[in-house]
C-alpha cells in the first residue's frame, strides 16, 4: 500500500522501513531535510513539504502524523485538513490527548475526511520488534489499511498463545487492535503509559532498595554487596518479575552498573498526567500511577539511585536523553 508519512524521528523513520521492507510505498516529509534525503536514499519518495506530499499520493489518500503531541501535530493536522479531500484519512501516531482526538474527527468529517487515531508503543526497538497498536477512529478506513497496520505490528511471534482465545476473532495477539470510535485508541495508549510508570517506579525502587543493603547504617551481618547487573539478569530468567522493562534494566546496569552516565531527572511525556486526569474524573483509585507521576516531579528536584535506573530505561526503550543542565 501507499502511505505518507509526516515526521521522521526515532519512531516515524523506523515505522517507514518497516513498511518498506514488506513491499509498501511510502512518500515522506520532515521539517529536516537530512531526514527526509536520508529514507530518500532508502527508497522512500521524498517531499519538498506538505503539499507536495499530499500531491504525490493516490486517493484515497492516507497520510500519517508522527510528531509530538500538541501544537506541532495540531498544525500538522490542520494543514492537512486544508489539502486533503473527502475519503482521505489522517492518521495521527503520536501521543495526542483522546480529547483532541475527538474533536479533531469531528471537525474533519464534515469535509468527508476520515480521522484514526493510533497509540503507538514500540519506541526505538520497534523496527525490528515491531509496534503494539492501539487504533481507534473510523472503523472503514481502519480494515482498508489493514495491510499497514498488520506489517507494522509484532505478529504472533514465538510468544505462547493464551488458553481460551481459540474461539476468539481479533487481531490483539498479532500485536494491533481496533479500540472502538475516536479518541479510543489514544486513550488505551494513555492508560497504557500510566501502567508503565508504576512498572518502572516499582523495579526503580525495588533495585534501589537492594543497592542501600550495602550502606553503613546496615549492621555488618546483614549488609549485602549485591551484584544488581546480576540479580536483574537472573530475574529474566523464570522470574514472575520477568518483563522487558526488566529486560532494558539489565541491558542498562550491564552497561553501566552504577548508572553514572545518568543525573536521575525523569521527564514525564503526558501521558501519565492525562491517566490521573481520567481516574479523577471516573472516581477510580490510581494509588501506585499517580506516585509514580509524582516521583518523577520530585526527581527534577534531587536524585536518587531509583531515578536514575528510571532515566535508563526511557533511554533503553524510547532513546530519550537526559535535558542538559543549562
């Protein structure tokens, strides 16, 4: 299939040479011309800008944001609004808010445009993995890019299929689901990340606890010089604690085991927020996500050992860098 692409960073690039490598055609633009003649060199048709892209696709038309969320892709999807005709659809792959997503398909369906939403997850080790995709939106146009959705995604894997699910007819354990109208897959995404905060907070804390048994203030019998470049690469292995978090752990106290490449300060990219925001207005008890938001507030503050084995792993799995001190 053909499908343009807006927004060649770390996941955008890679989701275009996965699509490429199974066959598809993609058409790309970035405000970066060194990315945009980078995935030239790769077979990608290039763009001058928006416009121009939307020109060089067939219609019905497909063109995928991948920018971050807020203004930058509100602009995106603006613009395109503009450029596109009736059948189009925008696909937005970023981290937007659900709110914005529903708006945004309502605004565009009256000009017949159609309008999906994908929560994407994956980070910079989706090339080869692939990406779990949450899609909510029009639900037409999301079974005609079947085919798009389908490469991107991990497939069945070697991963053992669950019990019970023979019966079942969904695409969930090939790794990509449609989520239900708009909003629906972003707001799985949110949720999603909001989960994995409280993951990372509980391994960030736990191996932090295994590191101060080696302190001072320990009585001498039962201070512990405890390898954690080990024990994480041990609790890989047949551990119920198993995960790819813990994965991107060890990989990280591997390479770095007293995390001195790392300051401790963990940004949060929204998503964790919005997840309180929808607790507080459904009444549901979020105890575990919402301190794992407020630690990450805290860290910009001071640092400690589980911080930093947090800021390694949004390194490991999304390539995000500490911001430098000014």
């Amino acid at each position: 299939m053909q499908l343009g692409m807006i927004g060649l960073g770390r996941m955008g690039g890679n989701i275009v040479r996965r699509l490429m490598r199974d066959g598809h055609h993609c058409v790309v633009y970035d405000n970066n011309p060194a990315a945009v003649l980078a995935l030239g060199g790769e077979g990608a048709v290039t763009s001058q800008d928006l416009a121009d892209l939307v020109r060089q696709l067939s219609a019905p038309r497909a063109v995928w944001v991948m920018l971050p969320s807020g203004a930058i892709t509100e602009a995106a999807v603006t613009a395109l609004g503009d450029l596109l005709s009736a059948g189009d659809v925008i696909i937005d792959g970023g981290n937007s808010n659900y709110k914005d997503d529903v708006r945004r398909a309502q605004e565009l369906a009256g000009k017949g445009i159609r309008y999906i939403d994908v929560g994407t997850s994956g980070g910079v080790w989706g090339l080869e993995r692939g990406y779990c995709l949450m899609i909510g939106g029009d639900r037409d146009s999301v079974q005609r890019l079947d085919p798009i959705f389908k490469t991107l995604a991990p497939g069945i894997g070697e991963i053992d299929r669950t019990p019970g699910r023979a019966q079942r007819q969904s695409t969930a354990e090939e790794g990509y689901l449609y989520t239900g109208p708009a909003g629906s897959g972003h707001f799985v995404k949110m949720v999603h990340n909001g989960i994995e905060y409280g993951l990372m907070q509980a391994y960030a804390e736990g191996l932090d606890i295994l590191k101060g048994v080696a302190q001072e203030v320990i009585p001498a019998e039962r201070r512990y010089d405890l390898d954690l470049a080990d024990i994480t690469e041990l609790w890989r292995r047949g551990s119920v604690v198993s995960s790819w978090l813990l994965d991107l752990s060890a990989v990280a106290l591997a390479e770095d085991p007293q995390l001195k490449g790392y300051s401790g300060h963990v940004e949060d990219s929204g998503e964790g927020r919005w997840t309180i925001m929808a607790a507080i207005e459904e009444a549901v008890p979020t105890d575990v996500l919402s301190a794992a938001l407020y630690t990450r507030f805290r860290s910009r503050q001071d640092h400690t050992f589980a911080e930093k084995l947090l800021s390694a792993m949004r390194k490991q799995f999304g390539g995000h860098q500490e911001p430098q001190k000014g």
